[in-house]
C-alpha cells in the first residue's frame, strides 16, 4: 500500500489583505508534488484549524506581512493542539525579523522563512523533516 500525499494547508492568517508570497509557495510545493490546499486571504486562527483538521493536512504554512505573527502563529498552533492536533507540523514565513523567529521557533514553530527565500529551501524543509522521512 502507498502511503498518501503529503497535504499542505496554505493560509493567511489576519488582516493582511497581500497573497502574492502564498500564491507563490503553494505553486511551488504543488510542482515539488505536495498536495495543497490554500485557504484565501483574512482567515481567523480558528478557521485555519478548523480547515487543517476537515483537510487532514500534514503541515501548515502561515503567511503574514501585517505585523501579527507573534499573535496569530502561536494561536493556531495552541488551537491545533487543543484540537488534538499537535502533529500538524506548522511553519511560517513573512516580514518576520530575526528575534521574533526565534521566539516563533520557542514557541512550537517548526519553522520561519524571510522575504527573499528560495522556495526550494521550503521544499527541502518539509522533506528533510524527521516526520516525512520515507514517505518522499
């Protein structure tokens, strides 16, 4: 038996009305052969969740440019394990600076990605994780 595609929800949490970095790392994580799912713009953290549990995604990757997310990340990952969800595996990327990337990471983020990263750096993360090894 096949194990099945690993899935990737897509979202943008908030208030941010910019989607173009989304639009961009789902296309890529699609060619790279991950299913995904992208969720459209100004979503709640509880609309993620509730998305990412209906859709029985692998991983969420969150979007932000607003400012909001040392707020709206640690959000979804606290609903997600509420949920019973803790191993959805989350990663972000925005206009996030470094400290708040770390703090990010401290607080369950699996990973932040800045402006300017090469796509396949986000690829290579989800199949270098230890939770997909064998399955790609």
């Amino acid at each position: 038996m096949t194990e099945r595609q690993i899935r990737v929800l897509v979202a943008k949490p908030g208030l941010d009305g910019h989607d173009r970095g989304a639009k961009v790392v789902a296309r890529a994580l699609r060619d790279a052969g991950f299913e995904v799912i992208y969720t459209g713009l100004r979503q709640t953290p509880k609309q993620i969740v509730d998305a990412a549990i209906q859709e029985d995604v692998d991983l969420v990757g969150l979007s932000c440019l607003s400012g909001a997310h040392m707020t709206l990340f640690p959000k979804i990952k606290d609903l997600l394990s509420l949920e019973g969800a803790d191993d959805i595996v989350v990663f972000g990327g925005g206009i996030i600076p470094d400290d708040d990337a770390t703090a990010l990471k401290s607080k369950g983020i699996d990973a932040v990605f800045g402006p300017g990263t090469d796509t396949r750096d986000i690829v290579r993360f989800i199949e270098e994780h230890p939770r997909f090894q064998g399955r790609i």
